[in-house]
C-alpha cells in the first residue's frame, strides 16, 4: 500500500485525506492543531451565535472515521530533493511515497498588524474578537472599524467576504441590544472597489447594503499603520477606532521558505492544473498553498480547495494505475459564497460565464447555518454527501 503525507489538517488537507482513504492509500496527516477548524461558520462566534467549539471538528475522530493517521507537529521545512520533511518536534520525517501540501497559507504583516485581530487569522482570534466586541457593548458606546487588505503579488490570496460578514453580524448585534446608534462603524479596505472580484452587481447591491445600514466607508486609499487607536491612511488621515479586525491577505507558508520548492512571487507552491507541484510527479498542493493560474478575478476560497483535494486523490489513484485520466482545477474556479448578515445572507456565484448575486432576506442565515451542521455530520459519515459538496 502506498503512503501519502498530506501536511496540513484544515479544509483542503482533510478532504484530501478523506478521499485518499478512498482511493486505497495509507495516510498519515500532520497538523498543528488537533481539530479542524470551519471557518466559514466562525463568523458567528464574535457575536455569541455560536460557541468556538461549534466551530471544531477533533481530527482525533475524523482519523478514526476515515482511516487515516495523525500527526500532531509543525511543518517547519520541506526538501523535495531528500524527499524529507522537517517537523519542529519530531524532526525528519521521510515515510512516504506521495507528498500533499496543504498546510495554508501565510499573512501579509503591515505595520502595527498586532493592534488588530483577524477572522480568518488564529482560530483562538476569533473568541479574542469577540471579548473586545463585548467589552465594548457593556461600555455601551464605540468605535469599531473592519476591513481587509490585498496582495498585490498575488491578487486571489484576498479574504473580503468574511469582512463584510464580521461587519453585518456586529450591526445586527447591536441593533438587538439597541445600541446601534452608539456605535460608529466602519468598513474599510485599500482597495478602490473591494469584494471587485465578486462581480459588479455584488459591489453595487454590497455598497446599497452598507449605506442603507449607516455604515462609513473609507476605500482606495493605502494603510500606513495600525495603532491602538484607528488606522493610519497614506493621505494622513486617520480611522479612529476602538476596535479594529483586519483581514490581511494571504502570502506563502513561513515553512515554504525554508525549502527547495518552485514559489511564486507570492511565496505560493507553483502547481499544474492537476494540482501537481512543477516539475514533480510525486507532489501536490492544493488550497490556500498553492499558486492558482487563472482568470484575474480568481480567489482561494474552501469550495476550490476541496475540489483541488478530490482531484488530487483520482490524480494520485490515476498514477498508481498507470493511467493518466487526470482532472483539472482550473475548470472548475469560481467564486462562491453565501455572504450572511446577522437576518438574512446574499447568495453570490461569479465563472467565467455569469455573475450572480442574490439577496435572501431571513431565509439565507439559515441556509448558512444549515450548511453548517451538514458540513460537519457529512466530513463524519453522519449523513449522506451531496455531489459535489
């Protein structure tokens, strides 16, 4: 039986783990946390909608479920040319035949980055966010300030709709505690028309939603630095905030620096449309680790991820055959997201053939969080998986 090192037990790296189980490989997964982390549904957690632990999946019981196992350690280097990968605790390890990387992706660090917190940053963030939301409600008036940024070394490492979700969520919140009018909010983002990449009736029907709510907007202009207190601007002018969550864009994995794979400008893993690392039979990232090639409105996003995985299991299962049925990535990027707002969501879905955004009122907060429960009973064999989800 051959053996597949996937490194990385998040999204990507679990549902390759799954379907290389599938295929009849032996697996092992290294993580650096002992549980999964669905962040998509985390934007619930600032607001009190849902606990952190509803958010965690123990990869303890995922192992058990699907057969494969777990290495709890911290990738710190890969050396393809050893066929070796460096742990921070165990050290080398080189027990295998296929290497899959998934281990996310790194941040982009401007400065006075650590007067902020990040939704999509630490999982731990996530209850910080939320104690400084709460602090701030019992004060009963403030200042709150959202936004996220881009890398302009590699556009699709953005995370915008989770920012915009952050922002609704608080102001929903706060409507139900009646302090709405205590709050100044504000949505940011260096960018001339963020959530662009979403296609131009999104931003349109985004920008309509953010005036309607009350909710100051300061776009197009660079950050300087963060403090304590608000947002430094290029122009010199400031956000003043008492609390700020900034989504910074994604840039390579601190361990890719350390190791003698083809990177990007970006630091992201070069990869084929079969997910194959470049001049690598053997080697594959998928997610946020890898370089996607693409149409310019292109971004990293789970569904993607999990595709890449799947099709990184029948690639791999293909090679083993001697056969080479592989499947692609690229045909299948597209932007989808069910953007939630505390009462309601915005169904948004943008490839290369139509844009579509659609408002749903009520109904699209639970269809969020109904995905939520399925997404966690399916990744645990509880109930049926839809195709292609």
């Amino acid at each position: 039986m051959k053996k597949v090192l996937v490194l990385g037990g998040g999204i990507a790296g679990i549902e390759a783990a799954i379907y290389l189980r599938k295929k009849g490989f032996k697996v092992t997964v290294v993580s650096n946390r002992d549980y999964l982390y669905i962040y998509p549904i985390s934007i619930w957690v600032p607001t009190g909608e849902k606990k952190f632990e509803d958010v965690c999946l123990p990869l303890d019981k995922l192992a058990l479920k699907h057969g494969f196992d777990l290495l709890l350690d911290e990738v710190s280097a890969v050396k393809i040319q050893e066929s070796a990968v460096y742990l921070k605790d165990k050290g080398v390890y080189k027990d295998f035949d296929y290497l899959v990387l998934s281990m996310g992706s790194g941040k982009l660090k401007p400065k006075g980055w650590e007067n902020t917190l990040s939704i999509c940053g630490a999982p731990e963030d996530s209850k910080k966010i939320k104690s400084r939301v709460d602090e701030l409600i019992k004060k009963g008036a403030g200042k709150i300030a959202v936004g996220f940024g881009g890398n302009p070394k590699d556009p699709s490492a953005v995370r915008g709709g989770p920012a915009f979700e952050v922002m609704f969520n608080i102001d929903h919140a706060l409507r139900r505690a009646g302090l709405r009018e205590k709050f100044d909010l504000t949505f940011f983002a260096p960018m001339e028309s963020p959530g662009a990449r979403m296609g131009k009736k999104a931003v349109e029907d985004m920008g309509k939603m953010i005036k309607r709510l009350g909710i100051e907007t300061r776009f197009g202009k660079k950050i300087s630095e963060f403090t304590p207190d608000g947002i430094l601007l290029e122009d010199d002018t400031k956000i003043s905030s008492d609390f700020t969550m900034f989504i910074s864009a994604g840039a390579g994995h601190t361990a890719l620096q350390n190791s003698d794979l083809p990177l990007n400008e970006a630091g992201f893993v070069k990869i084929n449309d079969y997910c194959q690392v470049e001049g690598y039979e053997n080697v594959f990232a998928i997610g946020d680790t890898a370089a996607l090639v693409g149409p310019a409105w292109k971004a990293k996003q789970g569904h993607v991820a999990e595709i890449m995985a799947r099709n990184t299991a029948h690639n791999l299962d293909q090679i083993q055959k001697g056969q080479k049925d592989f499947l692609g990535y690229q045909e299948h990027l597209s932007i989808l997201c069910v953007m939630d707002s505390g009462n309601g969501a915005a169904y948004v879905h943008r490839d290369k053939t139509k844009e579509t955004m659609l408002l749903m009122p009520f109904l699209g907060h639970w269809l969020k969080k109904g995905w939520g429960v399925y997404y966690k009973l399916s990744k645990m064999n509880k109930i049926p998986r839809l195709p292609g989800m």
